[in-house]
C-alpha cells in the first residue's frame, strides 16, 4: 500500500529495539564480487619470487636510530637511541685529541680573555710592548720607572712629567673638538694631573678599522720619525675601551692651514709665507725619507702652524715604511686618502711604489699643496660634486698637469717654477727633495720676513678660544 514502510524500515526498527524484539534485516541487495583466478606459482630463480626477495633484504638489514659520523666519512658508524640524543663525553674527548682543538661544543671557550702571564710571554716573545699599556717610546724612559707613562708639559720648558702608569680617557678633561674626517677625530683636551694644565690634542678613530696590526703599524712610523724637524710629536698612545686607540700628540693652536684658508674667506696665502710653508714641509720630508718613511697623504688638512709662525706636518695613518734592500716596494693606490693629491703613477688599480717612487709621490702632493694655497682651491677639483672617483683619476693620469694659471700676474717667476718643478707626469723628471731645497723659490727666499708674514696670516685667523 501507498506509504506503508516495511518492517525493517528506520521507525518499526527502532520500536523493536526499544521492545527488545528479534530484528529482521532484509538481504543484502548486491552480489559478491566473483573471485579472481588463483595466481601462477612462479620458478624459486626468478628475480620476483618471494625467496629471492627474502635474499635481497636479508643483504641490507633495516635499523632503528639515526646515522653519524665519528672520525672519517669513510667508516660511518651507528649510533642506537631516539634522535637529537647529545653525544657522549667519550665521543668528544676523543675527536678534540685528534683535532688537537677544542670541542665545538663550547664555543665560548674560544673568546675566553686569555691569562696574564700568557700575554706576559707572548710580549716577551714578540720584543715588543703591548699597546694596551701606553708606551714611553716616544719620549726617554723615566729612570724611575721603565713602563711609567711619560707626558711632557706644552707650557712649560721642564723636564718631563712621570704620571702612574697607564693613561685613560678620564685622566683627560676635553675642552673641544678641533677636528675631524671620515675616520678619525681630534679633542683638545688638557691632562688633569699635569700641574701646569698642559693641553694636547688627542686623535681616536670613530670605530676600530685595522685592530691591533693596524695599530702596530701606526706606532711603528711613530716611533720612526719621532724628534724630526716640522712634525708633530706624539707623546704616548693608549687605547680606549679596549678597542680604539688614542695617540696623545702635540697641540698646535694655529690649527691647519685649511683652516687658516677658510677662515680667510677662501683668499690664499702671501707669496713670502707660502715659501715658508714650502721650506717647512721640504725640511719635514727630507727628514722623513731619511728614516725610510714616505707620507703619501700630505695636503693642507695635515700641515699645522701655531701662533708663532711655526710649521709642523700631522697625520701619519697613512705612511708607509720603506723595507731596506734593492727592489722592495710599498702599496702606493688610492685608499683612504684624498685622491685629488695623488700622483698619477698612484692611480693605478694596486699601484706599487718603489722608494723612488713612493718619494716622488710626495714630491707631487706637496706641488699640489703649493698650489691650492696660493689659489685658495684645490686646483684638482674645483667642483667637487661634478666629478667623480673615477673621472678624477682618468684627468690625473691622462690630462695636463696643474700650474699657476697665465693670467695670474700676481705669481712670480719662482713660484711658477717650483710648481712646475714638482708636478711632473713622469717621475723621472719630477724634482727630488734635495734640488727642491735648493731651489730660489725656497733657497733664495727672505726667512725673517717670510716667517713675520706666515705668523701674521695664521695669527689673524685664530680667536681666544684657540690660545
């Protein structure tokens, strides 16, 4: 009948359930799926017979836990247990006797601050003083003392002061910032236990560029043109933080002469106290080359006067010491320096100098020096924005030299031609320092009044704050 349910429909079987009453089902509606034919039995030598795969596993037994190499990877070896299970402490001591190094699983065994007396031994090894204690290389050791920290007094004409030994930032009271370029800074700071408030300029770079080698170097020129004639003297050298190191030099209170150009509205210098400047610098590199140090940096930020006419050449982070013997030679390119002073031969990828060379180098900084004090300008680079690294160095090596330019009626014929005379392309007829010297621009000049005019230049550009 119409909507009449059979007996197994959902509602009389769960009335039955509920009476506990037999349930009927009704049978299954589709067939059994007929049944495949029994599989061809194969021979025992075929490849896919089951004995034969038995065979083949047998070869490579399965193990549980994970793979690890202990000694070569030629002999690898199993290691039982669940995965990331730390080494045992045999495994260890075994590889760091092999390596003959520490385990690795220590790494912080490798930046551990090594012992006193290890630091003692390697000084003693290496014959040198450690820069972390200042050094009296510069001055005469203090008889009392071997390692005391010897600073001499600005102000006054005693015999050199003997501090404690070791010198630190706070024994310094800074007065200000003299100044400063990419890397470096200068502080004009006066040393609190001096009796007579002896001032000093005090040189940091902003971040450790070379570390300890670098700082080695450095003391090594130091030492080398320490008590020469026309350079500034550095009294002892420290390091701050235990990263960057302090050179402790002199102060020249005239400041640079790019300074002085500055402060002279971009006006340069007289004809008479150019020549002064000229002799000083002749009279600071002939002194330098005869130690076996070439500058390679110099320009009108590195030369110093002070208020009475004195001239005196600063910075030497980028000097090199010549080897001795024949044919030994000194990274000459462009590095950290002011390209606009270098010589062509120095424009070169990798330039390497010889000792003629290198000092004909700075032969063609100084000409360059000259030049941009009479003019007021670096005459390599007038417009700074406008040419780049690379176009500059293309002019250097492949345009005309700098000279004083014709229509100057001021120059004088001595001028011009000392000029001339350093800034030749090739370093074969580049003039040397001692024909420099005698030049009539220099040789033939009126000292008295060259020197009257030179302090008079550098005493208008200074105020109080500079005294």
């Amino acid at each position: 009948m119409p909507g009449h349910k059979p007996s197994s429909s959902p509602d009389i079987y769960l009335i039955k359930r509920t009476l506990k009453l037999p349930v009927t089902r009704p049978p299954h509606s589709k067939q059994p799926p007929p049944t495949a034919p029994a599989p061809v039995p194969l021979p025992p030598s075929h490849p896919a017979s089951p004995k034969m795969k038995t065979k083949a596993k047998a070869k490579k037994p399965k193990r549980k836990g994970r793979r690890v190499h202990c000694g070569s990877m030629e002999t690898p070896q199993w290691r039982e247990g669940p995965m990331g299970a730390p080494p045992p402490t045999a495994a260890v001591a075994v590889l760091g006797e092999v390596d003959n190094t520490r385990p690795i699983f220590f790494p912080h065994e490798f930046f551990r601050p090594r012992a006193p007396a290890a630091v003692a031994r390697d000084d003693e090894a290496e014959g040198t003083k450690p820069i972390l204690a200042p050094h009296e290389l510069f001055h005469h050791e203090a008889p009392a003392a071997a390692a005391a920290t010897v600073v001499r007094d600005e102000e006054s004409d005693e015999e050199p002061i003997v501090g404690i030994v070791g010198l630190e930032m706070s024994d310094f009271q800074v007065i200000g910032e003299l100044g400063g370029g990419l890397y470096n800074v200068v502080y004009k700071a006066r040393l609190r236990r001096c009796p007579h408030g002896g001032v000093f300029a005090l040189k940091t770079p902003y971040y450790d560029l070379g570390g300890r080698e670098e700082d080695e170097a450095v003391a090594a020129v130091l030492r080398r043109v320490e008590g020469l004639e026309h350079v500034v003297r550095c009294h002892a050298m420290f390091r701050r933080n235990e990263s960057l190191r302090v050179a402790v030099f002199e102060h020249m209170n005239g400041g640079s002469l790019d300074r002085a150009l500055y402060r002279r509205g971009g006006r340069g210098l007289p004809e008479p106290a150019l020549a002064e400047v000229a002799a000083a610098c002749l009279a600071a590199l002939r002194g330098l080359h005869s130690r076996g140090v070439v500058h390679l940096h110099l320009n009108p930020f590195h030369i110093l006067a002070d208020a009475d006419g004195n001239i005196k050449i600063c910075d030497f982070d980028d000097a090199k010491i010549i080897p001795p013997g024949p044919g030994s030679t000194v990274y000459s390119g462009i590095g950290f320096g002011s390209p606009e002073y270098m010589s062509p031969e120095r424009c070169a990828p990798m330039a390497m100098a010889g000792a003629r060379v290198a000092r004909a180098a700075d032969v063609w900084s100084l000409g360059i020096t000259v030049l941009h004090l009479y003019q007021g300008y670096c005459p390599a680079r007038p417009l700074p924005s406008k040419r780049t690294l690379e176009r500059l160095s293309y002019e250097i090596s492949h345009g005309e030299p700098p000279s004083v330019p014709d229509e100057d009626t001021r120059a004088s014929i001595e001028l011009r031609g000392f000029v001339s005379a350093c800034l030749q392309k090739c370093v074969c007829t580049r003039a040397t320092v001692a024909e420099l010297l005698n030049h009539p621009f220099v040789a033939e000049r009126d000292v008295a009044e060259s020197r009257r005019v030179l302090k008079e230049v550098i005493v208008a550009t200074m105020d109080k704050d500079d005294y």
